[in-house]
C-alpha cells in the first residue's frame, strides 16, 4: 500500500513539473546561476557575461546534441593498398606514373632520406599509429610498408 501511495505522489509531482511553463523553469535556473556566481570570488570569475546580465530565456526546448562512439571500419588489404597508395602519390616528391607497389623510394623514384622520413609520417598519420626508426628504415618500397601496416593491424590476404 505503501508502494502505491509513494508512486501518486510521485505522478503528481511529474504532472506539476510537465504541466509548468517552460520559461518559468529556465528563469529559476537563470537566477541560481547568478547566485551561484555571485558567490565566486571576482579574482575567479571569467569575463564572459557581467554579474548583471540578463540570461536569455528560452521559449523553445533546447536541442542537445551528443557524441556517439564506434570503432573504425575494418580494414582489408586492399583497403591499406588503397590508402597507402593514395597517399603516395598525393606527395609532391613522387611522380605517380613512376609509382608501382615495387618501386624503391631511392633508386627508383628519387627520393633522399628526409624525403622516406616524410613519407613514413605521412603513412603514420594515415594509419594513426606510430613506426619506431629501426622499422621505418626497412621501409622502402610501397609494397614493404603495406605489409608493415597490415602485420601491425593484424591483417591477412
């Protein structure tokens, strides 16, 4: 009985709270607020609205937007192929007639070793995981860093 009794007060209470208008809610929120920031001290206080200014009331609800989170689509083979190629020859160093999956950063399509430094970042970026030195100089060919990424990523043909 008691359940009962707790669960109409409570309905009551939801009802007065719908049935309120909607500005009269937002002006008492308003003026906690401005108690709330009264009783920060001056030296803390952010200069983004004076202590007398008036808080807009909304007449409308308010949208709030939020943030969903999802892991990245899987990656294929194909797709790192893609990327990585893409970007290759989207680097201004790089011819991309010359550009083939067998082509030697150095001796083939000239490059210096700022150039390959570059390069790797660029494919770090991309893949949005670091490459220690002592991997990135066996790095030399498109072919070696696609087969780089997919050992890291895990990925097999």
């Amino acid at each position: 009985m008691a359940i009962i009794t707790r669960l109409a007060r409570l309905s009551l209470k939801l009802e007065n709270v719908a049935l309120r208008p909607r500005s009269r809610q937002f002006s008492s929120l308003a003026t906690k607020h401005r108690a709330l920031c009264k009783q920060i001290p001056e030296s803390l206080r952010l200069a983004v609205f004076p202590t007398n200014a008036q808080v807009p009331v909304a007449s409308q609800p308010v949208l709030v937007s939020t943030r969903h989170y999802s892991e990245k689509p899987p990656l294929t083979f194909d797709s790192i192929r893609d990327r990585t190629m893409l970007v290759l020859k989207l680097y201004d160093k790089i011819d991309p007639e010359k550009l083939t999956l067998e082509s030697h950063f150095i001796y083939d399509l000239g490059l210096d070793s700022l150039d390959c430094v570059e390069v790797i970042m660029a494919i770090e970026d991309e893949f949005g995981f670091e490459i220690p030195d002592t991997d990135a100089e066996k790095l030399v060919k498109p072919a070696d860093i696609i087969q780089y990424v997919a050992d890291k990523e895990d990925i097999y043909k």
